[in-house]
C-alpha cells in the first residue's frame, strides 16, 4: 500500500510539473515554442537552503512479546512540526542532493487496558538523513527521497491509582518518500511531501505481561518552506 501511495503522488508531481512547464512555455514575441523537457532550467536550484515544515502523520504501532506470540497492531495519528537543511546540485536540469530533519512528534496510540491502566506508545521526536533526486523544471520541480531515519519513542502504562511508568528508546530505522517543490522567487520556495517512516523495534519493558517490542510506522504528509543561500 504504502509504495503505490508513494507512486501516485510521484506521478502526479511530474505530470503537475510537466503541465506548470508547458504554461511558461512561451517566447518574448508571445508565440509556442517547444515545451519539452530541454535539459537545463531558468532558474538555478544549486546551492545550500534551510526552512521550516508542519505536517500530519498516520500509521501502525505493532507490539508483540519479547519472546515471542501474538503480534498486536494498533492505529497511531498526530502531528509533526520541525526544521530541515540541505543541499542541491543542479546538473542541468537533473538535481541531486541531501537533506536531513529534525521534527518533534505527537504521533501516538493510547488504549484502556482496564484494571492493569491506561498504556501509551509515543514518537516523541523523530529524524531523518536522506538523499534527493528531482527533475528541474525552471522553478517546479518533482522529486523522490529516501534514507535513513531515527527517533525516540516512550512506553508507558499509568495504573489505576494514577502511577505512571515509562520508558523511551531510541530507534534506528529507514524512509521513502517523494515531493513537489516550487520557487516563489529567488531565495524562497515551497514544497509538499509524502513520507513514509519505519522507525523499527525496541524492547520495552513497562507493559503489563512482561516485555514487549514495540515498533512504530507512520506515513507523514506536511508542507514547508525553505529559504536558499
């Protein structure tokens, strides 16, 4: 599901990119000229840039037995709000580059579990260090991005006397996305993205009924804006 979620929206960037094109596509005696892809691009994406971005998440938190057993998946959703920096290289058209983000998160899953409390899987905050690949055209430009991504979740189970006990691991996992960017003017664009995060599995032991491994995945949708040195 979630690589031909990740196929749509890389779809539509390039078909909103590739119309965004064709309406520029015009000459100083206002006449068509070909819009076709021509390998180069007006505007410059080459250099660093940094910015802001808020978004959405949805996902799955899995828990199963340390040792083994049933394996139990639970709907997590919140908000994510946070700063990137990167940089591009603009090979003619063709962009390359790296960015990495850091977000603090509301991504969560809370559940009843009667006389043993109230049990609570968070993402705290969360990361990610990814490289990038678009196709420039002029100031639009489509993109795919994937790498590696951590975070911190917290466990924690309050009892009925209102005692509560957590724990917070750090996890070490990967993420896939794609994106649409755009130039407002020279130094300032904006940009849509779809993430998709798998944080992996760590052990916590503060559930009733022993250890368990829990593991959050999550897909993100946010905007942002960057400002370019």
């Amino acid at each position: 599901m979630m690589r031909k979620l990740v196929l749509a929206l890389t779809s539509t960037a390039l078909l909103t990119a590739t119309a965004h094109a064709a309406d520029l596509g015009w000459n100083g005696n206002s006449s068509p000229v070909n819009t076709m892809y021509s390998g180069s691009s007006a505007f410059q994406w080459s250099g660093f840039y940094a910015g802001v971005n808020g978004g959405y998440g949805f996902g799955t938190l899995s828990r199963e037995p340390s040792a083994g057993g049933v394996v139990t998946e639970n709907n997590t959703n919140g908000w994510g709000l946070g700063a990137q920096a990167g940089y591009n290289a603009d090979m003619g058209g063709f962009v390359l580059g790296g960015e990495a983000d850091l977000q603090w998160s509301s991504i969560s899953h809370s559940e009843d579990l009667g006389a043993a409390g109230t049990l609570k899987a968070s993402v705290d905050g969360f990361g990610t260090v990814r490289a990038r690949a678009g196709m420039a055209f002029d100031r639009v430009m489509p993109y795919v991005t994937g790498g590696v991504a951590f975070g911190n979740s917290t466990v924690s189970l309050t009892d009925p006397a209102n005692v509560v006990t957590s724990q917070t691991n750090t996890h070490l996992g990967w993420t896939i996305g794609a994106g649409l960017e755009a130039a407002a003017t020279d130094n300032i664009t904006i940009k849509a993205e779809y993430l998709y995060v798998d944080l992996g599995a760590k052990s916590y032991t503060t559930a009733p009924g022993g250890n368990i491994d829990a593991t959050q995945r999550f897909g993100l949708i946010r905007a942002g804006i960057n400002y370019k040195f």
